[in-house]
C-alpha cells in the first residue's frame, strides 16, 4: 500500500494549512521556503521566527530545521526571488515572514457617505423611463 508519508509536509505557520502536496500527491503550487540558515543558528532569531509563526520548537510535530516548511504565502512579493523556469524560489537575506492570517487586519470600510434621500424627490422623474413595451419585435 502506498503510504503517503509526503502529505505530512505542512506549512508550519499556525494556522495555515498549506501543503506541499496537494491531495492528490502532486506539487503543489504552494512554494516552501527553507528557514534561513542565519536563523537557525541564532538562538535569538530563531525564537524570533518562533514567535513570528506562532509555532514552538520541537512542539506540535514542528521542529526548527532547514527543510522548507514555510510557505510562499507568509512572504511579500518583495521578499523572494522567483526563479525563472525553476521551482526553486530564494528568500533574500534578512527578511522574515511577515504575513499571517492573524495580521490581515479585518478591512473595515468606511462608512459610505449616504446622501439622505431627499424627501422632495420629484414624482415627475419617475415617468421619464419610457414604459417597457410588451410587443418586442419578434415574430416567431
Ligand atoms: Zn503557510
């Protein structure tokens, strides 16, 4: 029986559900950044990239390494290179995720400007629209 191990391959991002592979074990299009090397080896990043991914080291089946495990989608645009002709994304230097579920601050849009109906609104414009004649010209 094929067992499909490769679906265990998450974001690791709390929240996010995205997986390398979709259901039907193919790739994805979801791209997974590997966690900088710079950050592994720095405790105080790592925490900081901990904290930033709301996911604890060594918790919840989540472990700081070097495989890609976070996906494309918690990066701006600008945080990565695409690679043409290639699946192989790069992070630049220094950047950290930076969008989450949790950030997308709820749009409130403001309030529309509703102009009251004015109460004198003419009866008269009412007839402008010519009434829908019921003879269209089709004879079938
Ligand atoms: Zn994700």
């Amino acid at each position: 029986m094929a067992q499909s191990r490769r679906r265990g391959q998450m974001c690791c991002v709390y929240g996010c559900v995205n997986c390398r592979y979709d259901k039907e074990n193919a790739l994805s299009d979801n791209h997974f950044f590997n966690i900088p090397k710079h950050v592994l080896e720095k405790r105080k990043q790592k925490q900081r990239w901990c904290a930033l991914i709301k996911s604890q080291d060594g918790l919840d089946g989540f472990n700081m390494t070097p495989r890609p495990v976070i996906c494309h989608e918690h990066f701006l645009e600008s945080d990565f290179k695409k690679a043409l002709g290639s699946k192989r994304w790069t992070l630049e230097p220094g950047v950290e995720p930076s969008v989450f579920n949790w950030s997308k601050v709820s749009e409130r849009k403001p309030p529309k400007n509703r102009l009251p109906l004015s109460p004198s609104k003419d009866q008269a414009n009412l007839m402008v629209d010519a009434p829908v004649s019921p003879d269209n010209h089709q004879s079938l």
